[in-house]
C-alpha cells in the first residue's frame, strides 16, 4: 500500500507540470477572418496588409517550447479554388521561410468545405537551433490560411499541437 501510494504521488508530482500547460486553452473565434480555433490563451495578433482588396493578420500564441500560429487573408474578390492557385499561395508562404525545408507533405486534416488544403512538416535551420514546424495551409475563394505550430527540432511535438492544429474550422464555408 505504502508503495502504491508513494507511486501515486510521484504520479502527480511529475503530471503537475503538464496540467498547468493545458488549462488555459480556449475556443477562439475571430469574425473577420471566418475562422474558430483552440489557442493557449489570447493570442497576439500582428496586421500584415490592409487595403481595399486584402486584409491579412498573423496570430500567435506561446505555450513554450510551442509558438502556434493562424496566418490569415480575407480577399474581397473572388479567387478561384483550384491546385494552381493553390501552388501559388503554398510558394508564396514557403518563400517567407527561405530557411525552411518540405520534409513532408499530405492531405490536410481535417478536411475544409470549398477549400483546397495540404498538410505539411517543415524543418527550419534558425541561428543556434533547429525548428520543426508542422500544420495545414488551405486556399479558398475568399479566404487562405497557414494553421502552423513551431517547436524545437529533438523534442517530442506535444498532444497539444495536434489538438490546435485538429481545431481549426471554418466559421462560414459559404463565404
């Protein structure tokens, strides 16, 4: 019994650390971006371009050693949903991250209604260390997203990047 119990407390002990990271995880809605997804507390959001065509935010929340990410543009006219469009957008992000590498890609999940999306794994050689970024990018008529967490490269990536990167939704696929 004494075992058992000494077992149980070491149990807690070593869980205690881990509880704390998942507490603060809400369902965060942003209405100008059409979009639901769960972050780790209130996440910093950074405008990238605003005109009269393009609006486009990044999002980012830190639970260490995790940086999780919504980039998101809202296009007023129509764009037309197909893979060349698609491999446009794909380029366009990849090309912002010169120190990154494709190490592999898939279909995206989950799966978005009048949306082309792929899922990807990238490494990324910083200064002094080595990153692994993985998450969803989708292309649709109004609205293009790159759904990412970055984390060291050498740890096992968290239950949690999983989670985020599985609660991204679409608020209105009509739009």
């Amino acid at each position: 019994m004494r075992h058992m119990v000494r077992a149980l407390l070491i149990l807690l002990l070593l869980s205690s650390p881990f509880a704390g990271q998942t507490g603060n995880w809400k369902k965060y809605s942003n209405t100008n971006g059409n979009f639901t997804v769960l972050f780790p507390g209130e996440p910093q959001d950074s405008v990238n371009k605003k005109d009269d065509s393009i609006d486009s935010h990044t999002l980012v929340a830190v639970e260490k050693p995790v940086y999780y990410t919504v980039v998101y543009t809202s296009m007023v006219n129509d764009q037309s949903v197909d893979d060349a469009n698609f491999s446009t957008f794909r380029d366009a992000v990849f090309k912002e991250l010169p120190k990154c590498r494709v190490d592999a890609e898939q279909p995206a999940s989950p799966v978005m209604t009048g949306f082309i999306g792929h899922s990807y794994r990238l490494s990324c050689a910083m200064p002094n260390v080595r990153l692994l970024m993985t998450g969803n990018l989708y292309w649709g008529k109004h609205y293009a997203y790159a759904v990412m967490a970055m984390f060291p490269d050498g740890i096992t990536p968290p239950e949690a990047v999983k989670m985020f990167v599985e609660s991204f939704s679409v608020a209105n696929s009509a739009k």
